[in-house]
C-alpha cells in the first residue's frame, strides 16, 4: 500500500499515514514537531506584535488619505476658480482700457482749467 492518498487527479501525503496503514494518533510523534510548533508560535507572537503596531498607522492613512470623490469635488472647485480668475482677468483688462480711456479726457480737463485760469489772468491784467 503506498504512503500517498490519490484523489480527484491529486497525491497528496497524510500525516495519520504510516507505513500503508492509518496511524490512531496515539502513536509516537515526528520528535522536530514540538520545535516546529514553538517556532510557529513564536512567530504567530511576532506577526502578532507587528499588526498592532500597524494597525493604527493603517487607520490613519485611512482617515487621512484622499478619497476619489474629494478629488472630484477639488478638482471641481479648481476649475471654477480658474473660471472665476478668467473673469476677474478680462474685468480688470476692461478697467484697464477704461482707465487708459479715461487718461486723455482727464488731460484734456487740466488743459481747460489751465486756459481758462490763463485767460482769466490776462482779462483781469487788462481790466487793470
């Protein structure tokens, strides 16, 4: 009898297995099976320690990394205030115009006041 169980397609190795008969389990052990089972749980211990240890990490990138939909929601406020700078843009390039307008009108007004304050003096020189 073979040391292997065969199933479905598939040989695969019994521990209860011994020498073409099933062990009852009360039988002598593998004697490296009380050392292997200590450094498993030692290392059960260590994944242990380091999961709670990262546990917290873990909830705080949760809490603090970005979800798709604040980006969204950025993005969106993002291109309204390009939209909103476009517009204050083409406003103040509009002030611009009207100020650079408005330059030679004020210029013509200090030209009148001057030729009438000149004109005034002349008048009242020859008044005299």
């Amino acid at each position: 009898m073979s040391d292997k169980f065969e199933g479905e397609g598939v040989v695969v190795d019994h521990p209860m297995r011994e020498r073409g008969r099933m062990r009852d389990g009360g039988g002598p052990e593998d004697p490296m099976l009380g050392a292997r089972v200590t450094r498993l749980e030692e290392d059960v211990r260590e994944v242990k320690s380091i999961l709670t240890r990262l546990e917290p990490m873990i909830v705080e990138l949760v809490h603090t990394t970005a979800r798709k939909s604040d980006i969204e929601r950025l993005d969106g406020r993002i291109t309204e205030t390009r939209e909103e700078l476009r517009n204050l843009r083409g406003q103040f390039l509009g002030l611009q115009g009207e100020i650079k307008g408005l330059l030679p009108t004020r210029m013509f007004v200090f030209w009148m006041i001057g030729l009438f304050v000149a004109l005034a003096g002349l008048f009242l020189r020859a008044a005299n």
